[in-house]
C-alpha cells in the first residue's frame, strides 16, 4: 500500500529529528546514573552478626576493680573507689587482656566469666604509656579469643565490641571502622604512644578493654578510649601493636629506649620523615646523621609518621642496635644507630613539633639580615616576616642551605637566592643544630 504524503513528511520530520540536535541543548553532562545494582543470588542474611557473638562472648571477662578509699569529711560515707570494665581472655589457662589505666590503682580485682563464675584476678604486668595491663586468674581449659591481624583492615569493614558500659555486662554493639591512624587523640596524660583504630560501634563508660573483632571473630583491636564531645567515636588500640606489648608485659617490666631525634611528617604524603633536630650528646648525635635527612625505615618498617619512629625505638630494648634507612640528595644509605635506656625525666624519646606556618603573609621574602663579618648571624628578624614565621630566630648561625655547607656571610646570600623557596636551612642555636624550611609570602 502507497505511503501517504503526511506520512511522508512525518517520517521525514522524524528523521530530523534525531540527527539534528535540539536547539539549547549542551553535550555538558550534569550527573552519571549508577548502573542497576545486581541481583543477589541470596538475600542478605541479617542473623549474620549473631554466631559472631556466639564465638566471641564465652571469652569476654567483665571487670570490678576496687581502688583507694574515696575519703569524706565524715568518716562513716568514706568508702573505697569502684570501677568497671572489661577485658578478654588469651590463654585457657587464664592470662587476660585489658587497659593499664582500669587497674592502676587497684586493691582488688574481681573477674566475672561469662558462665557466671567469679575470680580474683592478678596483675602480670602493666604499661602505662601504651595502656595496656596483663591479669592473671587460677582456672584452667577457659574458652579465649584469637587474635588476628589488624594491618589489612579497610575504612567500612564491620567490627563488634563487647564491653560493661553502665554495669551492664557483656553488652555487644557492631558498627564499621570509620577510620585508621588516628594519632592525634590523646585520651589521658599517661598515654603516650597512640595509633588507634577509630569505630562507630558505641564506646561508653565501662567498654575500655573490652576486644574489637572483625566478622571471623578475630580480635583486631581493643577498646580504650571514646570521643566524649562525639556521638559514637571510639578508639581501639590496634592487635598489632598488642601482640608486641604482650609479649614485652609477660617478660617483665618494659624499659624503653631512645636515640635522640626530633622529626616530622612530610607534608606532601610521600613515605619517610624528616629530621628536625639531633639531641646533643644523645645516642644519634653520634651518628652520620644530619637536620633534613629523610628517614625512610627502622629496622625494615616502612615510617610514615613520626609515632612509627617513636614506637620502634622506644620498645627496642636499650643497648639495640637499630638498622635506620635514610635519604640525603636523593641517595639512600643505611646505617645503625644504637639505643640507650630513655631518661626517666623524658616523656617523648622522639617529638615532631611542626615549623610554625605563616599565619599573616605579607609582599616581602624572607625579612632578615646576618651578620656583615664573620659567621652568617640572623639579625634583624621581624615577627611579621616569612623567616621568623618558618622558625629563624635572632642568634641562629646558617651552616647549611639545603645540602651546602656555608662558611660566611656571602656564601649564604648566594645559596638562599639559589635556593628560592621552600628555603630549606640548617642553623645552630646555642648547642642544638635544627633543621627548618621556610616559606616565602605570597
């Protein structure tokens, strides 16, 4: 049957329609649409948390920990101090695991199993800097917990916790990692080492030691501080670490070391630190190590963050020597460097204060003068300037810009406009050498 003359012209239409794009239109794309999600072969299974805890309950312990009298001005309401908590067992044969600071005013420590029997437990050893504590009880074929591996952990992978929050034993909550490396989170003045897994499975008052597991069962962390100015924020210090601590707690007392660096984090994310300052006379000082040098690992661990660094040399016993790997100009050597016990007056073998960033910058470079004769002397040092900002202070002596010694006054001038910025500069003040890069102002 013949097309009709409409029909024609409405295929025709049509077909110009299609190639002929819309007058306004833009090829911009505002969005991408997610592709139809697959269908499961099995719908989720939402009991798949509970044999999980089936698993991991028999080798919780609850804790009550009676401390010193809390004394009234009326003798007949003083009364001994309470605390509760949690922790978990190790061994059938009763060695436990919880934070050093549940116990370390203890007289008496009660353990509470999860059938329902009640024992006095015992301090095997304790560490306050890292809040870790190892207890003892008298029993024997006791279920425990396995400890697994906490370094391939991932932001999203599902953890539960077990705990006494509110004297409510054995309390259970499941939430995710929401974070790993949390190093800045100080919970307490004796914590001094800190690398913390972060969750969202509700930390309280009373969770502190209990385990962190992941989905097999495995203890991957255990519970030791929360964010009390957050909903749902708690650290879990990792098993990696606890694994180290154990079996430091069950040889006897730990007696940490130190060499005597001051250090930083790169900033631009790449692996290393860098050195800030050598302790003068302290164990590096001896070293064929210098202000600016990169730290690339101690003893084959790879150091992404000062902590690293601190944690490896404070648990290495003193008089160890350690295999450092460092850059200098781009070349990597590696050398050793010895440990010695850390002074009892010193709370951080190795610190990492940042250079202070500018905060106001203004048209000039770096605003200071040195000395016309003899040793490159700051002088005239303005608070508003990019140098004094960066960490120079009147008094320092330029003995190096970035890998050139300096000797006076114009070879400093010549290797600082060289240079240009970042400024990197060692410089002594007083007895100490410091190593500083400094940022020119806008």
């Amino acid at each position: 049957m013949p097309m009709t003359t409409s029909l024609l012209r409405a295929l025709f239409i049509t077909f110009l329609c299609v190639l002929i794009p819309s007058v306004g239109q833009t090829s911009e794309r505002l969005w991408y649409d997610a592709p139809r999600p697959p269908r499961r072969a099995q719908p989720l299974d939402t009991d798949f948390l509970a044999p999980i805890l089936q698993q991991v309950l028999p080798g919780v312990v609850m804790l009550s920990v009676t401390g010193p009298m809390h004394h009234h001005d009326d003798a007949e309401k003083s009364h001994p101090q309470k605390s509760r908590g949690a922790a978990f067992l190790l061994t059938p044969d009763g060695l436990i695991l919880t934070n050093e600071h549940l116990v370390r005013t203890a007289h008496a420590i009660e353990v509470q199993l999860h059938d329902g029997r009640r024992l006095e437990a015992t301090v095997v050893g304790a560490d306050s800097p890292t809040d870790v504590a190892l207890l003892r009880i008298k029993a024997t074929d006791l279920p425990h917990l396995q400890l697994g591996d906490s370094r391939p952990l991932r932001v999203g992978n599902w953890v539960l916790t077990v705990g006494n929050p509110a004297s409510m034993p054995f309390t259970a909550t499941a939430g995710i990692i929401s974070a790993l490396h949390r190093r800045d989170v100080h919970p307490g003045t004796h914590l001094k080492y800190s690398d913390f897994i972060q969750t969202d499975a509700a930390f309280n008052k009373g969770s502190s030691g209990g385990p962190l597991v992941d989905i097999h069962g495995a203890v991957v962390g255990m519970a030791t501080a929360m964010k009390r100015t957050a909903q749902d924020i708690g650290y879990a210090i990792p098993v990696h670490w606890l694994k180290v601590l154990i079996k430091r707690l069950h040889e006897g007392p730990i007696q940490r070391s130190w060499v005597g660096l001051q250090l930083e984090a790169l900033h631009n994310g790449d692996p290393g630190v860098r050195i800030t300052r050598i302790v003068p006379g302290g164990p590096a000082s001896s070293a064929d190590l210098l202000p600016g040098d990169v730290l690339l690992a101690v003893n084959g661990h790879e150091l992404m963050h000062p902590e690293d660094v601190r944690w490896h040399v404070s648990l290495a016993r003193p008089g160890t020597e350690l295999t450092i790997l460092r850059s200098r100009g781009g070349e990597n050597h590696a050398l050793r460097v010895q440990t010695e016990a850390l002074p009892a007056s010193s709370a951080h073998p190795v610190a990492a204060p940042p250079s202070p960033a500018p905060s106001h910058p203004e048209a000039h470079a770096w605003a200071f003068t040195l000395a016309a004769e003899g040793a490159p002397r700051v002088e005239k040092l303005p608070a508003t300037g990019a140098a004094y900002q960066g960490g120079l202070r009147e008094g320092d002596v330029i003995v190096r810009v970035g890998l050139s010694a300096i000797a006076n006054t114009s070879e400093a001038w010549a290797a600082i406009q060289a240079a240009g910025s970042p400024l990197e500069l060692e410089i002594e003040r007083k007895e100490d050498r410091l190593y500083l890069v400094l940022h020119a102002h806008p």
